[in-house]
C-alpha cells in the first residue's frame, strides 16, 4: 500500500485537544517499520476545494471567520487544510492508477460541510477528492465508506442526492454530531449503539460492504476514524485493534480500486490500530 503522508501536518497543536500531532507521529513510526512506499502530497489548489465548499467558507478558513469550539484557528492553517486535502487527491490518484493508497495526514475532514467548519475538520477531504474525479471524469461511480465512530454529516450533506455517490457510514448512536440515525437517498446509515463490541461491529461492515458490492462502484473511497477503540476518551465503544486487521482484510476483499483518508482516533492504541488495518488489508 502506497502511504501518503507530510511531516508538514505536524506543524499545528492547542494544548490538551485530542486530536494532536502525536497521532500521527506515531502511527508513522510503524507503518515505517514495513515495507511501503511513500509519498509527499502538494497542498490542492483553491479550485478542488470549490467543487465541494462555498468561496465564503474557504475565506472563512484563510482568516479564522468562523465559530466551533472543537475547531481552533491556526495561522498556517489554511495551507495544511489544503495539503491534507491534496493528500487524500494523490492517495485517490493512486488508487486509479491500481495501487490502493492511504493519506496519513491531518487535519480530518469528514464534518466539514459545504459552508461550515466542524468537528476538528477544515476542508472535507475524501469529499474533495470524490468530486474532483467525477468532475474529471476519472470515475462514473464512487463508494464512500466510513467507520468513524462519529457520523460523517460534512460527507452526507455534500452528496446527499447524488446518484454518482453511495454514501455509507457506521457510527455510535447516540453520538457527536447526533446525525446519521437512519438512511435517507444514497446515504446509508448505520447507527450503532454504545459499547458495540468486535463481532456486532464485524456484521455490520458486512452488511455495510453488501450495500458497497451491489453499487458495483468503479472507485471506493474509505474515510478512515479508528475512534471505535475502546480506549478512546472521546467515545464510548469497544473494538480492539486486532478487529481493525479484519475491516482491513473485508474491505481489501471486495477487490475494488481504493483510497483511505484518515479521519479521526485520539487512544493511544491508535497507532496499532492503523497498523494492523494496513497491514489486514495486506495479508487477505
Ligand atoms: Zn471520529
């Protein structure tokens, strides 16, 4: 699996908010030790983001316009927002060209809506990338799958409707950000009650793959949380890293183009986590 990753996405911190640098500091340092091929993405231009979110909002971002306690402003960035956003394109790019790819960046993005700033997310990455290759006629049908623990509302409000999308995502219900309770157009929830542990989750990934399966996409695109640990402090649910060997080794089984872009995960398991999904997608 190719890795999409900058060390630049390390270059913004708040004191005590759990989506911190060392998540990712860490989860490289063992991806690095198997073998992968790595790559340094470019901060997408101002026009992938347009296909998804308002000009206002994009402004909003460069100046720090915008109100959400979970989603501090930081001088630089607007130009990491972008960076991770053009990670999860060259991870999309490389997915069509036959190598499954994961962008391993930050910030998060799958609460980012057309014109508001959510839940630690800039720029909705996975939706910017999903719409530049439809746009570019790159794919005629894009699946995107989430499993975050928390519902992917940014996701569903930019393709709610689109028949070219299949929106499904798993998450704890009830949970941030109390969307995602039942399955509305091409969007298909699955809501999951707190404290749902690895064989009730592993059900619902397949049903959730079946759904995936009959779409027939040409493209899947996998908005990665690993937040359903059970030690994370943010959520209440009870997988352990070995169940993200098994999502990993699920979804690499439907033998689909594919592109992982990392959304949330704040447990110290995380790193292992992100390990042993890559590496289940690896050893089928
Ligand atoms: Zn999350």
């Amino acid at each position: 699996m190719v890795i999409v990753h900058s060390p630049r996405c390390l270059e913004y911190s708040a004191p005590g908010h759990p989506e911190r640098p060392e998540r990712i500091l860490t989860a490289a340092a063992e991806l690095e030790e198997s073998p992968h091929t790595w790559l340094v993405p470019e901060p997408c231009p101002e026009a992938d983001i347009l296909r998804v979110h308002t000009a206002a909002m994009l402004r909003d971002v460069q100046i720090g316009h915008y109100e959400d306690v979970d989603t501090p402003h930081f001088t630089n960035i607007y130009e990491l927002a972008r960076l991770s956003a053009g990670s999860a394109i060259l991870a999309a790019e490389q997915a069509l060209a036959g190598t499954p790819a994961f962008s391993l960046m930050r910030p998060p993005g799958h609460h980012a809506e057309h014109n508001r700033v959510m839940g630690f997310c800039y720029f909705n990455n996975v939706a910017i990338a999903v719409a530049k290759l439809l746009a570019e006629n790159k794919a005629r049908h894009i699946a995107i799958l989430d499993f975050d623990c928390h519902h992917g509302n940014g996701t569903e409000a930019i393709f709610r409707g689109d028949d070219h999308v299949l929106f499904v995502s798993l998450h704890q219900s009830p949970c941030y950000p109390n969307t995602g309770l039942v399955s509305l157009e091409n969007c298909v929830n699955f809501p999951l009650p707190p404290r749902t542990g690895p064989a009730e989750f592993l059900h619902a990934i397949d049903d959730a793959l079946a759904k995936i399966r009959t779409f027939a996409p040409d493209l899947l695109a996998v908005s990665a949380g690993f937040d359903m640990h059970e030690d994370d402090p943010i959520t209440d649910m009870a997988l352990d890293a070995e169940t993200y060997r098994e999502v990993g080794r699920r979804i690499a089984a439907l033998r689909l183009p594919s592109f992982i872009v990392l959304e949330g995960g704040y447990a110290n398991a995380f790193a292992d986590c992100v390990a042993t999904f890559v590496d289940g997608w690896e050893s089928p």
